[in-house]
C-alpha cells in the first residue's frame, strides 16, 4: 500500500500530531531566515516577497484540481483570516528581529490558552480537564524556565513583547476561523487567498521602502516561500484532522527546535537569556 494512503488511514489525532510535528520545524527554519534577513531588509519587503514565491508555488497545484478550489464557500471568513495572516506576517516578523528566537516562540506558546478559550465559545468544543491541566502545565514549565518577560524588560524590549503576545492571540483566531473554514474550503483555497491578501496589502509598504536583495537573500526568500507554504499546510492540515484544543498543545515542539536554532546559528544561550559571543 502507498505511504501516503497508509497514513491516511491512521486515526485523525495521530494524523494531527505528525502534521503538527512537521509544521513545528519549518515555523523554525522560517523564523530563523526571517530574524537574519529582518537586520538588513524591512519585514513588509520580506513578507511581501514571501507570498510571491507562496502564491506562486501553490498555483501550479490548484490549476490540476478542480475549478471549485477558487470558489471560496465562505468569503467572510477567508478575509477574516487573511487579516489576521497579514497581521502576524508584519508584527509577527518584527519582533523576530527583535527580540531572541527561543523568547519569541515562549511567548508564543500563550496561543494554546487562547486557542483552548476560543474553541470552547465559537466551536463548541469541550473544556476537557486533562487537556486545560496540560496546557497550563506546559505554558506555565515554559514561563519559569526562559522568563521570557524578564529578557525582554532586560533588554529594554518589554513593548516588543507585548507586540509578540498580540501576535500569539491574533494567531489564535486565525486558528479558529481555519477550523471553521476546513469544513468548506479545501487547505489550497485558504492558503492561496490569505497569501493574496498579504501580498496585496503589503506591496505599497515594500516598493516604499525597498530594500534590493543580495544573490544570496533572493534564494532564502524564495525557500520562505516553499517553506511558507509546506508550514501552512500542514498546519491546516493538523487542525482539520482533531479538535483544536487537542493539537494545540502539540505546538510546545517548536520550543526545542527554536532554542536549539537560537543557540546554533545566532548564539542566543535559552539559560542567560540574551545573545552570548561565541569565543
């Protein structure tokens, strides 16, 4: 039997585990291009480009399945969620270069708790105890051992933390209305036409203040968008297979690959906080 139909007939949560193990690394490795880039080049440049290469990618896939992937079922909740894409692309990538990678995702990780609150009063989702006690559990392990608000008031960085956890929030509704919008759209429809949207919104902003591409960072914003669009999906994907407030928890992987990404290429220690000099 093909791998793919093979997976296919694993149970829905554990589908969701593997779709959120994977979109867990490449929100890394994307995170990780966006914060070296973020130095030189401003964030809607970056962001911009990016939903180029990501519409550009998709395209190809959609225009071999039917016509109906361009015909949204529901209009309202797609601009719904490409607003809040827009959103996090923009401040989201901000504090990426601000702030260092391993505090950003622990900051992050509120949007289990908002996503657990948020599936329960637009979902109907239960409130399960087990899942509530081991969502706190996690943000609450995460908060004690980075401090994260204790390195960004340090740094003197405390409104981009702030920032990140209105991002973490806004990250938490565009997983609901993705939830919402699985039950109509196919995963391509929502990807395209958030990107869309972002691409629209932010080429103003990036032809103002331009910033032209080295050789070198035109390959890393065309592998933003391949990445981009491999996270997305999955992602999606991880949420159209159990309920919200189960994979959301599953996110925490990103908290091992994000400091381990931190400390290997910009030698940012998860223990002292700030960035430390290698000798």
């Amino acid at each position: 039997m093909h791998a793919i139909s093979r997976f296919n007939l694993l149970p829905g949560r554990v589908r969701a585990v593997w779709w959120m193990f994977a979109a867990a690394l490449l929100v890394t490795m994307m995170g990780a291009i966006v914060k070296d880039m973020g130095q030189t080049m401003p964030v809607s440049q970056i962001a911009a480009i990016r939903s180029v290469f990501l519409v550009a990618a998709i395209l190809p896939f959609m225009l071999r399945q039917s016509r109906r992937v361009f015909h949204p079922g529901n209009m309202g909740l797609l601009l719904a969620r490409s607003s809040t894409l827009v959103i996090v692309n923009v401040v989201g990538f901000w504090t990426l270069t601000r702030l260092p990678l391993v505090y950003v995702t622990a900051i992050s990780f509120s949007k289990p708790l908002f996503i657990a609150l948020l599936a329960v009063m637009f979902l109907g989702e239960a409130m399960r105890l087990r899942r509530t006690i081991a969502t706190l559990i996690g943000f609450a392990g995460v908060l004690v051992m980075l401090n994260p608000t204790g390195v960004a008031l340090a740094q003197g960085e405390i409104l981009t933390a702030l920032a990140a956890l209105g991002v973490a929030f806004t990250m938490a509704v565009g997983v609901i209305l993705v939830k919402q919008l699985a039950a109509s759209d196919h995963p391509n429809t929502i990807i395209f036409y958030g990107n869309l949207a972002v691409l629209i919104l932010l080429t103003g902003p990036a032809i103002v203040f331009w910033v032209p591409p080295t050789s070198e960072q035109w390959i890393a914003l065309v592998a933003l968008g391949l990445i981009g669009l491999a996270s997305q999906s999955s992602f999606i994907r991880a949420y159209q297979a159990a309920d919200a407030s189960f994979v959301a928890p599953f996110e925490y992987i990103r908290l091992l690959s994000a400091a381990a990404v931190g400390y290997v290429i910009f030698g940012e220690s998860p223990i002292s906080g700030p960035p430390w000099e290698p000798c």
